[in-house]
C-alpha cells in the first residue's frame, strides 16, 4: 500500500528562533535547495530551531481516515500489563488547550481504533478526565510521580488518583538518576505506593545512556522510555557491529520493559524535515510521519508501546494508518533514507540546546558502548 500526504500535520506550523547557518554540499540531489543553489553546487541554508507552533487550521481534517487491521498489542517489560503498541501523548502547546471538543474528538477516535492507554503531562491532569468520559475506567493511565512546586511524592499522587477518580495508576514515571538529585528520595515513595497497590508500573525516561546504571541497581525498574526513530536511536538496524549489545536487548535480559518516545524526532526537527520530504517528494505520494512510524514497526526492536504527543485528528489518523497497516514500502524507505542525510546536516541547527541529548542517540554521533 502506498500511503499519501495531506497538508495539515505534523508540523507545517512554526517560529522562529535563533538563527544559524550552514553549509550543504548536494548529497541529497537538490533536496536543499530551498532557496536558490550557487554555480559551485554548495547551497547555504539557513536554519533556525523552529518550535511547532499551534494553529487552529491544523485542526481541520485533511488525512482520510484508517481503515483495515487492527491495532497491535504488547506488555510493558514483565509486569503483565497489556498495553496497545501506541500510546496517544497529551503534550500538547498551550493554543490547543481550549479546544476542548476538538481535543476529545482526537482523543476517543485514537481510542476507537484500537490504543488503550494514555499519557497524561501535570498540565493536563485538570483536563483530561472530562477527556476520557466513557472510558476513563478502562484507559490505561500513565502519568509522571515524584515532587512538585506544590506537593511531595505521595501528595502528588494522591491529588492524581482524586483527579481521576481512581484507586491506582497503571504506569507512572520519574526523571532521577543519580542519588544526589533533589527527587531521589521520591523512588522510594514510589515503590512504597506500588506495594500498596497505588502504582502497578514505575518507569524512568533517560536522555542518556550512562544515566541507567545507578538507577537499575538501585531499584526493580519495571520499564525504560528512551528515544527511538528513524534517525535519533542507538540501536539502529544494521549500523553496529555483531557483537554490539543494543540498549532493547540489555533492558529485556534484566526483564525491563522497552518504551519509546520521540517518533517524529521531535517538534524541532519536524518542520524542517517535512520541508524537505515536500522538495524530495513534490507530488505528496509518501506520508513522512507514516513512513517514521512504520520505520520503529519494521525496525526489529520491538517497543512495548510507542508514546508520542498528538496535536491534531490528522496526527492521529496519520499513525494509526501505520499501525493498521503496518507494511513499509521501498519507496517509503527511499524518503527515509534521504531525510536521514538532511537529518545529519542540520541536527546541530535544528535542536536548541535543552534538546541536544537528542545527538547523542544517532547512529553516526553515538560512541558505541552501553
């Protein structure tokens, strides 16, 4: 099946930042040049790290709706919890935010199509319950635990489970890696909420890979969330030696579970590389975010589930067409392959650097050890 592209997602909504240049030399076949190419054949470019920004006009429906398959299923690590192979992300900008109808359209159409869990940023807690009228007992939750501004640990968690109206959340995560972090006395609020049955999943997100070492001998980790897409991952098919040990493996031979996040490379890399899919593919026949979602299905790693921010019905259609239909085309690995040597020319301009951990986990830059 040879999917299409429609304006209207994932990304063609921007600002401006700080303002860099760059050098390309023609490796991409005029891929570029975007604004004109010099008689030596060097193009210069120049690149901002450029935010989607949110525009009510994402909001409407461009993307046909999926249709056949059905969505794929896993289990985080080997807690028993069994999770749809997508989880629908609710980090989304500040404009989206009143467009409460529109939200929850998105929300129970991914939840029709077969995802079965959710993940819920401090920011949405408030709103998300109304979201989820009509499944909000069987929804999986994830959300974040640990100290607030406002609330320790347990308070925290409390103030989640009474704004869901439930007695546990399924997946809950923490960023803390090192015992002289303000929150590291939180891992073990945590665990002692799991033992009475308030938790039944706690996870850690890394930025990088060093960051797991203390973490996992200190406590029974049930599952790790690390970047994972067609170009920001460490484990990417092919480009180690045999004797390479991929973070997947490593994590599930300690029976951790394997969780990914980022698909799309991020929300500062998506407006540049869609700009230049559209010049690679000019007539639309290839849609860029199914082509990266098909990627980490064919990619042989295996997530438990995939988490990824959704911004648009058209977003959700978008990734649940490649879950449906999960076969990825040669011509779908052609545009990949292309936007992966774009990738590599402009990661350094693209990201701003509270996103510069993002380098470290592509292939070419990654210093091959674990």
């Amino acid at each position: 099946m040879e999917s299409t592209r429609q304006n209207g997602s994932f990304g063609e909504r921007m600002s401006g930042m700080k303002r860099r240049t760059f050098l390309a030399s023609g490796v991409i076949g005029g891929a570029l040049c975007f604004g004109g190419c010099s008689r030596a054949g060097i193009r210069e470019k120049v690149i901002r790290p450029k935010m989607i920004d949110f525009d009510p006009e994402i909001l409407k429906v461009t993307v046909p709706k999926p249709s056949g398959g059905t969505m794929p299923m896993g289990e985080i690590g080997k807690t028993g919890i069994k999770v749809s192979k997508f989880t629908f992300g609710s980090h989304i900008p500040a404009g989206l935010i009143p467009y409460i109808k529109e939200r929850r359209e998105m929300i129970h159409a991914a939840f029709d199509y077969g995802v079965n869990i959710i993940d819920v940023y401090a920011d949405q807690y408030e709103a998300m319950p109304g979201h989820l009228e009509g499944f909000n007992n069987t929804a999986l939750l994830s959300t974040m635990g640990g100290r607030t501004e406002k609330r320790n640990a347990e308070q925290e968690h409390e103030h989640i489970l009474k704004l869901f109206k439930r007695d546990h959340v399924d997946l809950v995560r923490m960023y803390s890696h090192n015992p002289s972090a303000a929150n590291w006395p939180d891992w073990e609020v945590l665990f002692k909420l799991k033992e009475k049955g308030y938790i039944r999943a706690i996870g850690v997100p890394i930025h990088f890979i060093p960051e797991l070492d203390t973490i996992l001998d200190a406590y029974p980790i049930d599952y790790v969330v690390f970047p994972y897409n067609f170009y920001h991952n460490i484990v990417y098919t092919g480009k180690f030696p045999g004797d390479y040990l991929p973070l997947a493996k490593k994590l599930r031979d300690k029976g951790v579970g394997v969780v990914t996040m980022k698909p799309f490379a991020s929300e500062y890399f998506m407006p540049h590389i869609l700009k230049a899919a559209k010049e690679m593919d000019p007539k639309n026949k290839i849609s860029l975010p199914q082509a990266m979602i098909r990627f980490i299905i064919n990619s042989g790693l295996n997530p438990d589930t995939t988490m990824s921010g959704m911004w648009s019905l058209n977003d959700v259609y978008e990734a649940m067409t490649a879950f449906l239909n999960p076969k990825m085309t040669n011509d779908e690995n052609r545009l990949l392959e292309r936007v992966r040597k774009f990738a590599h020319l402009t990661e350094s301009a693209c990201l701003p650097a509270h996103y510069r951990f993002l380098d470290q986990w592509a292939p070419e830059n990654h210093n091959r050890t674990v």
